[in-house]
C-alpha cells in the first residue's frame, strides 16, 4: 500500500468534517427542520438572555435574508418573541417563550447531549489530546486563511 500523502489527510479531514455536518442535518430532517432552522433555534437557545438577528447571522455567517424568515416562524408559532431595544429601536431582542425553552430544548438539547457523550466516550488522556491537536490545527488554520484573506484583499 503506498504512502499517504498530504492530499490524502486533507481529503480524510473534509470527509470527516462533512461526515459531523451531515450527522447534524439528518438529525435536522429527523425533527422536521433544515439545517439552518436548527441551527438558528441552537443560536437562540444559547442565548439564554436573549440575542438579534445580527448576533445570530455573525455566529451562523449567514444573511439575514435567511434569519429572519425563520425567525418569523418560529414567532407565529409562539416560540420566541421580539422586544424592541432601548438604544435601537431598529434592533430587535430575540428571546424563546416558555413554550418555546421547552421546545428548544426537546430539540437542541439532545445534539449537546451528543457532543458531551462523544467527548465522554473518549480516555481523559484521548480527549485532552484531542482537544490540543484540534486547537493547534484551528490556530494554523485560521493562520493560513488569513493571509490569503490578506492577499485577496490587497
């Protein structure tokens, strides 16, 4: 068998990063939503204070053209309610209803459950590891992505 060469982990490493994705959007499906339904309820849930739409476009990286259709969902559906801002009347505070923390969590819960089990399947010393390698390839990473966002933009 020949060797693996660098072209072979990377694409081993998007499989795998697509794999986790494609784990969260079945799981989406499997509860009647889209992966960026999901994910917008995951944003609010986090956000036990309340968050904006723009809070939840920059952790998301998406437009609010997408936020704010599902945002309106889950209003009409009496799951989050909108509250105007003091400082910005034009910013709307975003926060689950009672009935929408129940929700939200027979939904979001069970994918942090997931991420905790995982993380605890793992030997103390496997998961620390894990954890380092993973920080040392996010710090490269965000590296080398940003020099070529500083050629791209020069």
């Amino acid at each position: 068998m020949p060797d693996r060469t660098i072209d072979d982990d990377c694409k081993q490493l998007w499989d795998l990063f697509n794999g986790i994705d494609r784990m969260y959007n079945d799981y989406a499906k499997s509860v009647k939503l889209s992966y960026t339904e999901l994910a917008v309820l995951d944003v609010i849930y986090s956000h036990a204070e309340g968050c904006t739409q723009k809070q939840i476009c920059d952790e998301l990286f998406i437009s609010k053209q997408n936020v704010n259709p599902i945002v309106g969902n889950l209003s009409d559906r009496g799951y989050v309610v909108l509250k105007g801002m003091p400082d910005d009347r034009r910013m709307k505070l975003i926060e689950l209803t009672d009935e929408g923390t129940a929700y939200a969590e027979s939904i979001v819960k069970p994918t942090w459950d997931a991420f905790r089990e995982t993380l605890l399947g793992m030997k103390e010393s496997d998961r620390g590891e894990f954890m380092r390698l993973v920080s040392v390839y996010a710090d490269l990473f965000t590296k080398n992505m940003g020099r070529i966002i500083s050629h791209n933009t020069h």
